[in-house]
C-alpha cells in the first residue's frame, strides 16, 4: 500500500484476483488438464503484478514519464480493460502453438528425419 496506490480503483487489479484463485482453485482440486494455459495465464499475471510494482510504489510513473495521480488513474483504468485482451490473445497463441509443437512431438522420429 502506497499513497499512490490509494488513489487507484482497486477493480483495476480484477484479473490478478482471478488469476489467484485460479491458481488457489487448482491447487486445491489437484487439476492436471490444460497445464500450459494455466501456467501461461499465471505467468502472464506475476509479470502484470511486477510491472505494476515497477511503475506504482517506485514511482516510474512519475520519476521517467511525469505522470501525474490523475494521469495515474486514467491509465490504471484503461489498463484494466486493456490488459485481459492481451492476457487473452496470448493464452490462445500459447493454446495453437502448443496443440502444433505437441502433434509435431507425437510424430514418428523417422517422418521427422526424412523431411529435413
């Protein structure tokens, strides 16, 4: 908790709540489906909460970019909107590219050998 940070809506952070208890849910349940999504979005969303710590409680917002509190709560506010689109257009890219590199994986060692 920093002043800064007060004066932040605390709904700007929903998709890092959701990804704790996600993370808590799983834990608790032991559910080994979709592995790598989960462990994406979760990456995704620790990389989201260090970036936020750079730019808030060290004050990066004011320091390099001159921002000021109100500045702050417009971009934290668009942030909450913007952010789940990126989380989510990375989770599929991870989904396609995982589902080709696990049917390139399951491939006969000898097809792969011939075409190269």
């Amino acid at each position: 908790m920093t002043p800064v940070s007060r004066n932040l809506p605390l709904w700007g952070m929903w998709n890092v709540y959701l990804a704790f208890i996600i993370l808590l849910t799983i834990a608790i349940l032991r559910v080994n489906k979709a592995k790598v999504v989960v462990s994406s979005f979760i990456g995704l969303e620790a990389d989201i909460l260090f970036r936020i710590f750079l730019f808030v409680p060290l004050h990066t917002y004011r320091i390099f970019y001159g921002f000021t509190i109100e500045t702050m709560r417009l971009i934290w506010m668009a942030g909450a909107l913007v952010t789940p689109i990126q989380v989510g257009i990375s989770l599929v890219f991870t989904t396609i590219l995982y589902s080709m590199l696990n049917r390139i994986d399951k491939l006969p060692k000898e097809t792969l050998h011939k075409n190269s």
